[in-house]
C-alpha cells in the first residue's frame, strides 16, 4: 500500500496535556510539530479563505460602535463572566474573533433606546462559528474565552436536538481548557495570566450546574 509522504510541518501547534497516567507518549519539553501532508494543508487554506470571504467573518464594525458594545459587557456581565480583560482589548492587537464575539454579547443584551435586530446578532455569531472553523486564531487562551461567550446565545431549547446551543458550545469550551491542562493546579504556574484562566475554569464549572446560561436576550 502506497502512503503519501508528509510534507514538511508549517505550524507549531501547542501541545495537548497528557496526564500523569497515560498510554499516550509522554509529553517533552520540545514543542512538537504537526506534520500535514501538502495536499490536506492546500485544501484546508482553500476552503478557510473561501468561508472567511464569503462571511465577510474579519469586517468589523466601526470602532465607535465596538467600543459601546464592549462596554455593555464590561458594564453588565463582567460580574457573572468574568472571562475576559481589558488589556486584552489594546487596540490594533485584539483578536478580530474576540472582538466579533464582543460584539454577539453587546447585541444580545438588551438596553432601553438601543434597538438590537436578530439579523445583526446572527451576523455576528455567524462570522464567530466560521472564524472558529477555519482555525483563524492561534492563541487557544483567545479561543477558550469565546467558546465561553457563545454559551450566552442559547435560542434553541434543550428538547431540540441543535449544535447551536449553549450546551454543544459548553463542551466544547470544557473539552479545551482540559486539553490545556487548565484542570491541573500544576498547569498555572507556567502560564503568563494565571488569574484570567482560573476566572475561566470556574465560569465553566458553575455554569455546568446552570439550568439558564444567557442574559435577557
């Protein structure tokens, strides 16, 4: 049987925790590569470039009108999803995911005088679920934060079978942050925001034992 050979790697992925009881190898402190074959990486950028396009998934509203609806979410649930800072909203460096994930919280609140259509929210969770697809963010820290984001939009009610549920979005936040190791004390030591992943651990864990995930939307 003839295999394509793998072609040589592109990306550094993090790596996965492993445990301390493990069939699996264990884990070296040399970051280890994934080798894809050229024609699966040429398949995969093709169709991401073409989803993104399509979407429009990087178009970002104007500043003015992130920056109000970043502070609806600052104002209003930071209380009860405490998953995010501020510095990581510095502008020109935030992630363009977190910033239209930002944007899904701020409409699905609703205000007296601010006017809120279903269209624009699924604007934005649309242009979130296909950034996500096509893997368009590398910091995995970025992507836990707005997995936890999309447990808010919860329109589906649990005696329909969907994946766009909080519960479907809850596993899979949950599935993550286990392969980052962030149910491990000894995994926070190493990280550069210890207090911001702990924050996000224990909004997944309480928000496990929720009957209701979602603001008045």
């Amino acid at each position: 049987m003839n295999v394509e050979p793998s072609a040589s790697p592109t990306t550094t992925y993090p790596q996965a925790y492993v445990g301390d009881i493990s069939v699996m190898s264990p884990v070296t402190s040399q970051q280890e590569q994934l080798q894809l074959p050229a024609a699966v990486r040429s398949t995969r950028d093709s169709f991401s470039s073409a989803l993104v396009r399509t979407t429009g998934a990087t178009s970002l509203p104007p500043q003015g009108k992130i920056d109000a609806l970043v502070g609806i979410y600052f104002k209003h649930l930071y209380h009860r999803a405490p998953i995010l800072d501020r510095k990581d909203l510095l502008v020109g460096k935030s992630s363009v995911l977190l910033l239209q994930s930002l944007c899904l919280i701020g409409t699905l609140l609703r205000h007296p005088g601010i006017e809120s259509t279903f269209e624009e929210r699924e604007k934005y969770y649309c242009k979130v679920k296909a950034l996500l697809y096509v893997n368009h963010e590398k910091d995995y820290h970025t992507v836990l934060k707005c997995l936890c984001f999309l447990l808010f939009r919860n329109f589906t009610p649990p005696r329909v079978v969907s994946l766009d549920c909080s519960w479907h979005w809850m596993g899979m936040a949950v599935r993550l942050a286990q392969q980052m190791g962030l149910h491990r004390e000894s995994t926070y030591a190493s990280l550069q925001n210890p207090g911001n992943a702990r924050r996000i651990m224990w909004f997944l864990f309480v928000s496990s034992f929720s009957n209701v995930l979602r603001p008045s939307c």
